[in-house]
C-alpha cells in the first residue's frame, strides 16, 4: 500500500465517515417530520464506502483476524437479531410501523470471509479460497434446496421460524441483507483484491460501483412513466457515494490514533438512540 506523507489516516477517514452517517441517520429516522433536507442522506452516500475502505484496511492489517471477524459478526447478528423480532414479532416499531434496517456489519462479517478467501488464493491455498468465497456465494442457493427438498419445514411454525432467524441473524444470505447491496459486496471484494495498486483499485471500485448504481438504475428507471433524468440527483442518488473515492485518494497508509472501540460500538447505540427518539418525536407529534 502506497503511503503518502500528507493525507489523510485511517482515523481520520473514520471520522468522516462517522459526521457523514449521522448526518444520513438523521434524516433516515426523521425523515418523516419534512424538517430535515434531503442534502443530509446525499452527504451521506459517501459514508458506507469510506467504512468499506477503512475495513479493508483493518482486515488486512489486523495481529488478529480471528478477534476481528468475530467482533464484527457479533454486531451485526445482535443487530440483526432485534431486527428479526421487529420484521416476524413486529416489536418495538415506531407507530407508523418503521423499524430501522440497519445491518452494514452483516455485509463486512461476509466481506471478511471473501476476502480471507482472496488471500488463501494468493497463498495457493486453492481448496480453503474457494471454499471460502463459495460458502458465502453458495449459501443462499443451500437454503432454497433445502427448503425446496424439505417444503413441510415452511408449514411448520416453529421449524420455519428458526430457518428465517438462523438466515437473517448469524448466518445471513447476501442476497437479503437489509442494508446495503450486492453492488457494495462487489465492490468490497474489488476493493480488496486489488490492494497494493492504490490508483487502479480505487479507479476499478469507482467504475464498477458507477455502473451499478448509475447506469444500471437509470437504465430501469427511464422505463417507468413519468421520469426525468434529474431524478438522478433528487430521488436515485446511491451513485453520490462514488465521490467516496476523493477520500480515499487521500489516505496516507497510516493507522492513526486507532479510537476502535469507539468506531464499533457508536454504530449500533447511535442507531437505537436516534431510532428511540424518533419514536418519542413520532408519539408527540401525533
């Protein structure tokens, strides 16, 4: 990894990212009041890269790989797991019904396994690479055929419950995960790949992340009655976190001060709080 005298560090592209993610929650979660402007959740199209690419930095930097796969797992299942009882129980929604998908750490937990996958490749280590980057790939496609050889387990309550809470907390399916995309799992994968080559990985992710979600969504947007191209600045604006990549031009190659504790427990209590004040907010204004 190329690494600049000036710049910006690890630390300080968290940072970023974090002001960017409240200020994208913030709308997220009192969208519904109209007081906050929509430039709130623009700005914040540039955060979930940015926690991407600092990411890969720390999974291919880590003393602990084991440590730091399982702290992120651990998020994002508890996460996950409170999700699961406010989608199938429908508990503790707001009382429009909202309830917040909020689950990036299930797509890093994923991530990692691919690119632990990426790196047994580079070793050689052909059987335990592809089986790692086929396990999250694959995973999906076991439960449809296993449901599919199985069809009573759906007609059974409590069979059928476990099989939704195993896919949706601790072992999650890529191709359901409430936030995020498959265009962010792709990218995440390029973006480790191809680390070392600072200007070609960062140009390749901007491209390929450009391409799927600008002109992929352009593509079937203009079918639909009604739409103008300005749409893609006013309503379909996921393509905004392409500027990410300006940032992440500037990182320097150093770690910074670290804070780590903090970049992963802010994420889940700022989501609650801000969620649990939304509710109070929605309940006083009703």
């Amino acid at each position: 990894m190329t690494k600049l005298k000036n710049g910006l560090d690890g630390t300080q592209l968290k940072t970023i990212a974090l002001a960017l993610m409240v200020l994208d929650h913030i709308h997220y979660f009192f969208e519904f009041t109209g007081c906050i402007p929509t430039v709130f959740s623009m700005l914040g199209r540039l955060s979930a890269p940015l926690f991407l690419f600092c990411t890969v930095e720390g999974f291919a930097h880590t003393h602990d790989r084991r440590r730091y796969f399982i702290r992120i797992w651990g998020i994002g299942t508890a996460m996950a797991a409170l999700e699961f009882f406010m989608i199938y129980a429908k508990a503790f929604r707001r009382g429009d019904g909202f309830y917040p998908l909020n689950a990036i750490f299930q797509d890093l937990m994923l991530l990692c396994i691919v690119w632990q996958g990426i790196d047994w490749l580079r070793e050689k280590k052909f059987a335990k690479g592809i089986a790692a980057i086929a396990a999250v790939l694959c995973w999906p496609f076991v439960i449809v055929a296993f449901l599919s050889a199985f069809p009573q387990i759906q007609q059974m309550p409590w069979a059928s419950t476990v099989v939704a809470f195993v896919i949706t907390s601790p072992l999650p399916l890529w191709t359901s995960i409430t936030d995020g995309s498959w265009s962010f799992l792709l990218g995440g994968a390029l973006l480790y790949a191809l680390r070392g080559r600072r200007k070609v990985q960062l140009t390749v992710w901007a491209l390929v992340i450009f391409l799927c979600d600008f002109v992929l969504t352009f593509g079937m947007a203009c079918r639909q009655e009604g739409f103008v191209w300005t749409q893609m600045f006013t309503n379909n604006y996921e393509w905004f976190g392409v500027a990410a990549v300006l940032l992440m031009l500037l990182y320097n190659g150093q770690r910074g001060s670290g804070h780590k504790q903090l970049f992963y427990w802010f994420y889940p209590a700022h989501v609650y709080l801000l969620y649990g004040a939304s509710c109070l907010v929605y309940n006083a204004l009703r």
